[in-house]
C-alpha cells in the first residue's frame, strides 16, 4: 500500500494581494499539494477578496480556511485593543488546535515572524513547526522578544537570506541547527519576461516613446524610501533632462502622513509632468516592461524583496540599496547596481551610469535574467523545502492509516469561528 501524503498546514495572519511574502505564501500551498503532500491553509477572514482575485483553483480554494486573527502591532498599546488581542489569540489557538486534530496536519508551516498562532496551537499538540521568518527587527527591544518565541516553538527555521539568519537567529548559538536559508524563488516567468509589451502603457501614461523611464514599486510606506527617490530625481534629470519617473503603489494604513508629506516634496516634478504616481496597479509586469529602470530604495533591512527578482525576470536594471538581503540577490556591476541605503546621490550616480551607457544597461539585463534562473528557480526552492519537511518527525497519532480525507472544517465551521471570535471580543 503507498505511504500517506504529508498534510502540510500553511497559516499567514496578514495577506495582501501585490506583497511578496503573501504571494510566495500561495507558491508554497499550491506547490505541495500534489505528489507526496496534501495542503491547506488559514489565512485571515479579511483577506477573502484578496484571495479571491488570486484565481485559486477549486481544489485549492476548498482546502482554504478563514479565521478572524489579529496581528500584533503598535495599536496593541491601547488597553482595549490589547484585551481584545489576548482574547481573540486565546480563541484563535483553540480553534486552529481542533483544526489540526481534525484534519490530522503533520506539519504546521508559520509565514511570518509574528504568525505565533498556528505554531501555539501545533507546540501544544505535538506538530513539528516550520517557522519562516521573511523580515528582521532591527530594534533589539523587539527582537529579542520575538526571537525567543521563534526559538522556542519552532521545529526548523527557515530564512529568505543569509543577512535575516544572522539577524534574528545566528546570534544564539544553540539553535544554530534548526536554521536553514532557502531563497525565494523568482516569479512565474510565463507572467514576468522580458517579451512583454511595454509600449501601450507608456502611451497610457504619456511617456515620450524615447524618454528613459526610471520606477519605483512599493507601498507608500515610510521605510520604502521613496523620498530617496525624489531626491534623486532632479539629480537625474540635471545629466539625463528626457528622464521621466513612475512611483507604484498604493496608500497603507496608518501611513496617511507619510503620504501626504511624500505628495507634496513631489508636487512640483508632478505639475512639470515628469512624475507620476500610479497608485496600486494589478498589471506590474507590464508596468515593469514600460520601464527601462527599476529603483528599489527602502530605508529598512530588507530580507529579500520581491521586486528586485521581478525586475530581474522582465529583462530590466534593477537599481537598489546594498541592505539586508539584497546583496544576496544582486552581485553589483555584473547583474544590476547597489547604491548605499538613503544615498539620493549614489541613487542617482548609479542610474545615470546605466542609462548613459547602452551597452551596460543591456549586458546587466541579460545577466540579471541568466542569474535568476540559476540561482532563484522554482523547482530548486520546492525541492529545499520538501527535502526540509521530510526530516521532521510525525507526531504520535497524525499519521493515518488509508488516504481518505479527515472531516474537514467547511462553511459552517468557519461561521461559528467568527461568532467565537466576537464572543471574546472586548
């Protein structure tokens, strides 16, 4: 008789549809739940329109689950809000608990440092947790904190780069050997390649069809660093006067004034029509290909942004800073450019340097997509993480005797999850 499938749990209590973490999240569900693995996932309740735009295949849609799941963050420091954390997390727990017995999950897959969740409620049952950690904190009062969790309820930890490793793990010694590094892959390539059509948007846009265009794709978020590339621009413009600039990406909350100071910096390179800014866009591989460069400037520690890898794969210069992870991604002046964190000089030194050199820019594009797909290929980050999850060790009574599915916790479960959850809601 063949051995059971592995039944993999994926939990994530923060899903947004254009992020990196999420998308590679939904790389990972849909990728073993075929051969030796059967998977689900919890993702949380306001997500559903987000994951409905995903196009999921019924199969994948049918073993996804929703939960009303608070994620830690600043507004925790109001009491009430707090209170209603700890409740919400404590009911959270016991129902991710009965989810694991019921559908008898051998292994619980964490997507973020603060998804404590679902490993809480696998500890408690005795399921091996395989906790990705995708960022770092740089504030030593938090990351420590988070760290002892991580180490404490975590059966293997795998870091998207070496430079996350050393952040949040490497330090400690003793849990040196549950850590592994596996690499984001790069991104479905029959949607990022460098075949696109970038003409029509540029139209749409009203770019000059010779002007160079120079983009930046990020949230407007404080720590992405766009004020960077404001800076830069005029900087640009002084060597390169056809330049014209593109900021990608929509509004966070609690982000407002951030975005409002960000506006008005730029308003006077917008009333000269060479900015623009597009807000969210669901259509960034065309995006990508109507740009000659794309800027990836953040003011953080970037474990292994994804933009950098999408750039790489549309056949574009990615120019970004030299932290955290990307340096693991860009070898500098062979498949793209680094320029130091929060330099609008260096920034803009470098993207002159590409744009004045033809040759350059095209030997950069080719290496980019060649190095992409040797060192950040799908079917190499599958085979790590399968190789990874067939070392862990099954707990007493979760392995089944035939194939046939456990109950599994339908529509009407996921109701009475969210009534639990306003029950203990302050």
């Amino acid at each position: 008789m063949p051995s059971p499938r592995r039944r993999i749990l994926y939990f994530t209590s923060f899903f947004v549809s254009q992020g990196g973490a999420s998308l590679s999240f939904l790389k990972l569900f849909e990728a073993f739940n075929r051969g030796n693995f059967e998977a689900f996932a919890v993702v949380p309740e306001e997500a559903r329109a987000q994951i409905a735009q995903q196009q999921l295949s019924a199969e994948l849609t049918s073993r996804l689950h929703y939960l009303r799941i608070d994620r830690i963050s600043r507004q925790l420091l109001h009491p009430v809000r707090l209170l209603r954390f700890i409740g919400r997390a404590i009911t959270g727990v016991l129902v991710l608990r009965r989810m694991l017995r019921q559908l008898r999950i051998e292994v619980v897959h964490s997507n973020d440092l603060r998804d404590f969740h679902a490993p809480l409620a696998a500890w408690s049952c005795g399921v091996p947790v395989v906790w990705h950690l995708r960022a770092s904190r740089p504030n030593p009062f938090t990351r420590y904190p988070v760290a002892t969790m991580i180490h404490l309820f975590a059966t293997k930890i795998v870091a998207v780069s070496h430079c996350t490793a050393r952040q949040m793990v490497l330090k400690r010694s003793f849990v040196q050997n549950k850590v592994a590094v596996i690499y984001n892959p790069g991104p479905y390539r029959e949607k990022f390649h460098s075949r696109i059509d970038g003409a029509p948007l540029r139209r749409a846009f009203g770019f000059p069809p010779e002007a160079p265009v120079i983009t930046m794709i990020a949230k407007l978020s404080r720590r992405k660093g766009h004020m960077v590339f404001v800076q830069a621009l005029p900087l640009i413009r002084a060597q390169i006067p056809a330049a014209r600039f593109l900021i990608v990406g929509g509004e966070l909350e609690g982000h407002e004034d951030y975005a409002r100071a960000l506006r008005a910096q730029a308003e006077p390179f917008v009333r000269e029509g060479i900015l623009l800014f597009a807000g969210e866009r669901n259509d960034v591989p065309q995006i990508m290909a109507a740009s000659d460069v794309i800027v990836q400037s953040s003011l953080c520690q970037d474990a292994f942004p994804g933009v950098v890898l999408e750039g790489m794969a549309t056949g574009r210069v990615v120019v970004a800073c030299n932290a955290g992870g990307i340096p693991e991604q860009i070898t500098d002046g062979e498949d793209g450019l680094l320029f130091i964190m929060g330099d609008a000089h260096d920034l803009a030194r470098q993207v002159i340097r590409v744009l004045s050199n033809p040759a350059f820019k095209e030997e950069l594009a080719h290496a980019a997509a060649r190095n992409l797909d040797r060192k950040f290929n799908f079917d190499k980050f599958v085979r790590e993480f399968a190789e990874l999850y067939q070392t862990l060790k099954i707990a007493p009574g979760a392995r089944r005797e035939n194939s046939v599915d456990a109950p599994l916790p339908g529509r009407r479960e996921a109701v009475s999850v969210n009534e639990k959850m306003e029950a203990s809601s302050i």
